[in-house]
C-alpha cells in the first residue's frame, strides 16, 4: 500500500507547488580596486580596495487562467483515491478468501468426522454379519454384502481425507506463494 500511495502523493505535491509563487534568489559579490586622484590602477599606493555585494529576491506566479495546474492537482489527488480504493479492494479480497478457505476446511473435517463414524459402522456391521454367517444365522451373500459396504465406507474415507489435504495444500502453498518463500515440493507436485 505504501509503494503505490507514495509516488500519488508526490504527483499531488508537486502539483500542488505548480500553484504557489516560484521563488528565486540572485546574489553576487565583487571586489576591485580603483585609482584614487590621479594614482596608477592595479592595487598600489594610492588606490582604494571595495567590495561591492548584492542580494535579490524575486517571486514569479504563472496564472493559472484555463484552469491547467488546478486540474494537474485534481487529477493528482484522484488518481491517490484510486490507489487507496484499490489497496482497499485488495483486503477485502484477501480476507475473503481467508474466511473462504477457512470455511471449506472447517465443513471438509465435519464431513471427514461423519464419514470416519460411518465407515466404523459399516466395518463393526460386516464383523457382526461375519460372526452371524459363521454361525449358521445368516447367508454367505449377506456376509459378501457386508464386506462390501465396509471396503466401500474405508474408500470413501480415504476420499475424503484426500480431499482434505488438498484444501490445506493448496493453503499453505498460496501462504508460501505470498510470502516470497521457496514453495514446498508437495507444492510443486501439485501444481505441475
């Protein structure tokens, strides 16, 4: 924010001059010598030494009939609101996706939790249907049944951890991204 408000304010600064008096200064000094009643010039007996010194100040103001250095100015000053809006924009961007990333983790775990108590209870159900087929009290089908249900809730879990990771992946990578530091090789990987 402060490399793109910087050169705005000294466009309105030096805009800003455009409208006051210029001021100027002149100074000179001299030293001669001159001949004094009828003496030869060139410092000898005689001769008088004088140092002469001047001093001048002058102002000069360019009036600003068409309105040219007032609407410099002007223009200064809206392009610096720009750069503050825009820089403004850019934060609220920011914590939007923030809040975002931070939300689609959040519902990824709870989501994550439930289908961790679902595969157990898939996985505890084929157990049980297990025990009941060796039994006798059930049918070898039901018993294959069961086990497919468990392998299909450990696959949705593994799924789901997945989908996970890759939500805090691509979290720390946009970190790493932003801060300028090397990107870490899962980051790399993922990218590629």
């Amino acid at each position: 924010h402060q490399l793109a408000v910087r050169p705005r304010m000294r466009g309105i600064r030096a805009s800003d001059y455009q409208l006051r008096p210029a001021p100027d200064g002149v100074g000179s000094l001299s030293r001669g010598s001159a001949a004094q009643g009828g003496a030869p010039s060139g410092g000898g007996p005689g001769s008088v030494v004088s140092t002469t010194a001047q001093l001048g100040l002058q102002a000069s103001w360019e009036v600003d009939v068409f309105g040219k250095n007032a609407a410099k100015r002007d223009a200064a000053q809206e392009r610096l609101m720009a750069s503050q809006a825009q820089w403004h924009d850019a934060r609220v961007v920011v914590a939007a996706e923030v809040a975002s990333q931070y939300y689609s983790l959040r519902s990824c775990e709870k989501q994550l939790a439930v289908t961790a108590r679902d595969a157990q209870s898939r996985a505890e159900t084929s157990r049980l249907t297990a025990l009941a087929t060796q039994a006798g009290f059930g049918a070898p089908a039901v018993a294959a049944l069961a086990r497919a249900s468990a392998a299909e809730g450990a696959s949705r879990l593994t799924q789901q951890r997945a989908q996970c990771a890759v939500i805090v992946t691509h979290h720390e990578c946009g970190q790493r991204a932003g801060s300028g530091d090397r990107p870490a090789a899962r980051c790399v990987q993922r990218s590629a």
